[in-house]
C-alpha cells in the first residue's frame, strides 16, 4: 500500500482482487514454537537511500528498547550499512524487491519466509511507507500483537525546511511507537560508525538506482570543467563495478574538456564506498544512495535532485554544508514517469550554479 499519493502502484496484469488473495495466502508468519522473543522489530526492506533515512529515528527506538533485544528486518542493499551503524543488533537480510510474483514472490516465500520461524516480537514498527505486495507479505511473516505503520491518511503532506517527507514519516511513526515527542536531532539522519574529515578530493557519484535519476552528462561536464579553472584537485569518479567502462568513458570526456587528475573507482566494497565518502573534500551526486550518505555524514556536497517525486525523499540537509541543485518544472511529481524529451528538470540544471557551490579544494 502506497502511503504517498506522490507514488503510483506498479502496473500488474493481475486483477487486484486476485493480488490480495494471493497475498492472503503466501502471508502470515511461520509455525513453530517460539524459540527467541524481541521487544521490537524494526522492518525497512528498501534501498541504501532510504535506509539511510530511517537511520537516526531507528538509533533512537533501539536505545529505548535496547539494541541487542530487537531485530532489524532489512534489504541486501542496506545490509551492510545496517551492519555498521547496528552491529550489535540481529538481522534478517532479504531481497530488496520481487518485481515478479512467480519468478521472485513465490520463490521468496519458499526461500526467506523460514527465518522467521520461532521468531515473537513484542510489537514491529514498518518504516518502510510505501509497501507493494511482497512488502506487504514480509511484514506479514513477523508475528507481534502490535504494529505500527503509517498508511494513506497518517502519511504527513507537510515537511519543514530541510526535511523531506519521509522524515517526517519516520518521526512521526517513531512517535507513536515510543509515546512521546522527539527532537529533530533525535531523527536527522546522522551516521555515527565513521568520522568524517574534509580531504582534497572531490568525489563525484553521477549514477543513480535508475538511469533516469542520474546527473546528466551534458550538465555533469561543463560543471566540472569550470570547477577545474579554480582548482587543480583530484577527481574520483565512483559507481559500481557494473559501471566501470561508462565511468572509464566519462573520465575520459571529461579528462578533454578539462585536464587535471582524474580516478575512476568501481566495485569499492561497501566499507570502501563509505571511508571515500568520509575522506572527500567535497561530494558531487544524484539523488540517490551516495548523496543521502554524503549528507547523513554532513559533508561539503551538491547533490542532484529531480522533480520526479520532489519532496518524498529529497531535497534534505544536515547543515548549510549541503547544496541542492535542482530545476523547477511544470512537470514535477510525474512520479518519474518522464514524457519531456531529456528529462528536463535534471538537464536543465545550471552547471555554473553547481560549479559555484563546489568548494575549491
């Protein structure tokens, strides 16, 4: 269930009513007799980017409940930044989606259903808002008394500066999970198991979860090109292992248009991926996992974002440190289902004012 009116259900060619009955069946948790019992569950099976959301109102519920007496129900994405901000806390890891009912849905339930087998929770607090079908079965597979969740009418349609929806979301559920008001502190994400140091170089993190999100190269060049008239700092270009020879090309590009030196780092492991981010003068990136960690550790960063859900989980800051780069159109809240040619509120993006906001290093 889509909590979000920003947000469209996935097209299925099952009747809905069919969906539900299928749902009906593939839910409900495990038998067995209850070996382990927790105070809480804490269900997040979404992206890294999202996870990162959840980080601080999680900390927060985990110090009240106790961080070695709940379980965290969380996706493979997430898993290894669960694991460090968490490490004291057990977890269930499972797929991030199942996009098809037979091809991943059915064979998720065979597969994932029995870790929760034996498993009680005193009450399971679903921060994961927007819930299609299988999230929707998952959370049906923990069984507590209690459950909390936000639905379409509890959804917030109002966030304050700085904040996006989904934060807003996440305090008011844990709110109403803990039973008493909590500070903004107490849920801006805020990542406590790295420091972070300002270093001289600028790590640019251009892709994103979907190509349509990315920065694109047409701004993404001349940005960087101007950047380097006033500074001679070092470039990393990172992004996942899979994107390798796309990051080897647009190094090579921008190598062209503005010479200077350049890295290209694919396939850093996690923990990798995170200390570059910590070490970095500055970060450049999309809306998407590596800008949300960027600003959860408060760097110096200008991050991407786009009109396609503008506001649910981006534009957000820690600090003044943070700069959004954006371009307002009529388009907006398309829910990125894009019919402008070239994705008009990312290429239209002003790649002097990106330039200007990159600190030199």
């Amino acid at each position: 269930m889509f909590s979000s009116p920003l947000l469209r259900p996935a097209r299925t060619w099952l009747p809905p009513r069919l969906r539900e009955r299928i749902g009906r069946a593939l839910g409900g948790p495990p038998r067995g007799t209850v070996r382990k019992e927790f105070r809480a569950a804490i269900f997040q099976l979404d992206r890294l980017g999202d996870f990162v959301l959840t980080v601080s109102a999680l900390r927060t519920m985990l110090a009240v409940w106790g961080e070695e007496r709940c379980l965290l129900v969380v996706s493979q994405a997430a898993a290894p930044l669960a694991a460090c901000e968490f490490p004291r806390t057990p977890r269930v890891v499972l797929p991030d989606l199942a996009p098809s009912l037979t091809r991943h849905l059915v064979p998720a339930w065979w597969r994932e259903r029995r870790q929760f087998r034996g498993i009680a929770c005193e009450r399971v607090v679903c921060l994961s808002h927007h819930r299609d079908l299988y999230k929707q079965v998952v959370l049906s597979w923990i069984a507590t008394d209690r459950l909390h969740l936000l639905e379409r009418a509890t959804y917030p349609t109002v966030h304050a500066e700085g904040w996006c929806l989904e934060l807003v979301a996440h305090q008011r559920l844990a709110e109403a999970a803990l039973g008493r008001a909590l500070a903004s502190d107490e849920v801006l994400p805020r990542l406590t198991s790295i420091q972070a140091t300002d270093g001289e170089t600028l790590v640019v993190c251009p892709l994103a979860s979907e190509p349509i999100r990315r920065v694109p190269e047409s701004v993404l060049v001349p940005a960087l090109a101007r950047w380097r008239n006033r500074s001679r700092a070092p470039i990393t270009l990172s992004g996942p292992s899979g994107a390798a020879a796309e990051l080897a090309r647009l190094a090579a590009t921008l190598h062209a248009a503005a010479p200077g030196p350049i890295e290209v780092a694919a396939g850093d492991s996690f923990g990798e991926f995170l200390a570059r981010l910590a070490r970095a003068g500055a970060v450049l990136a999309a809306e998407s996992g590596p800008g949300h960690l960027a600003t959860a550790l408060d760097k110096r960063a200008v991050i991407a974002v786009g009109g396609g859900l503008h506001g649910l989980c981006a534009p957000w800051r820690r600090s003044a440190r943070q700069t959004i780069a954006e371009h307002a159109t009529p388009c907006y809240h398309c829910g990125w289902h894009c019919t402008q040619p070239g994705v008009p509120c990312l290429s239209g993006v002003d790649p002097a004012a990106i330039a200007d906001a990159l600190p030199t290093l």
